[in-house]
C-alpha cells in the first residue's frame, strides 16, 4: 500500500514540475461586455449623437471602435445585423480622419469600407457604419458613411481585455 501511494505522490510531484505555464488568459471585466479578438466590447442600442456616444464609452474607460480590417468589420456587423451604428473614425478640422483612440491618424491606404460616393463631406464629419437598401436576392453588407455628428445612432465602444 505504501508503494501505491508513494508512486501516485511520485506522479502528482512529477505533473507539478513538467506542468507547461497557462497561456495568458484574456478576460472582460463585467457583463456587458463581449470579448473578441482581445478586445471586450460594448454595444450601445440606444441613440446618441456621436460626441454622446464617444463620451458614454469613455465613462466606461472605452473609446468608440476602430474598424481597422475587414475582420473586425464583419464580426460587428453580425452582431448588429442592420441597425446602423457610431464607430471611432471622424473628420478633424484640418480634414484629416482620425480614430477616437489618439493619437491613431487614419490610414487612407489602409482597409476602409466607404459606401458608393462616400466619403462625402458635405454630409457630416462622423462616420457610421450602416446596411443600405438592396434590392432582394442581394448579399446585405455594411458600408461607412459621412453622418452629422448631430445625428443620433446606436454604437459600439472597445477596449483591450484584461489579462489574468
């Protein structure tokens, strides 16, 4: 009996030591929040102007999103179907884009979704992300538009996840 349970001390002790360290765990730190590639989000189904929207997900020690590839892009908009959303991306006063997380410029040779015409400047300076029309029998997919700030939308805020 004493062998028996030397040799399972032996195999506990032998596990311990060979043991490989646990890959860093990722978490979000409440419920609201869906992880995602690293990131928890948040999505906001309530109508804001984009500065609201912006200043709700800083509150909560978020920025509204950065779409930066198609990725990302997609997961969101099956998330939120058709209803058309506030994201991080707006035109500053010298016309450059930037995301709402600074100093991140926009990159115009980097991945950009923009609906057919877009980006149009005489329609606002925030962008949203948004499902057009189609005619049945067509694949829907969500474009970005020129939106005024004003406007009010759903939105959807990011922030990198905890590492435990």
């Amino acid at each position: 009996m004493l062998v028996q349970g030397a040799s399972f001390v032996f195999l506990a002790l032998f596990a311990v030591i060979n043991a490989q360290p646990l890959k860093n765990i990722t978490t979000c730190p409440d419920s609201p929040h869906i992880l995602h590639d690293g990131i928890c989000y948040t999505f906001g189904f309530v109508s804001l102007t984009w500065q609201e929207a912006k200043a709700r997900c800083q509150s909560n020690g978020a920025n509204l999103i950065s779409i930066r590839d198609i990725k990302v892009g997609t997961w969101i908009k099956e998330v939120t179907g058709t209803v058309p959303f506030w994201f991080g991306l707006r035109r500053s006063g010298n016309g450059n884009f930037a995301w709402t997380e600074a100093p991140h410029k926009f990159d115009t040779d980097g991945f950009s979704d923009w609906a057919s015409g877009e980006p149009n400047f005489s329609t606002g300076s925030c962008v949203s992300m948004f499902t057009p029309l189609v005619e049945s029998g067509s694949m829907l997919r969500s474009v970005w538009k020129m939106t005024p700030c004003n406007e009010k939308l759903n939105f959807v805020c990011g922030k990198p996840a905890d590492i435990a």
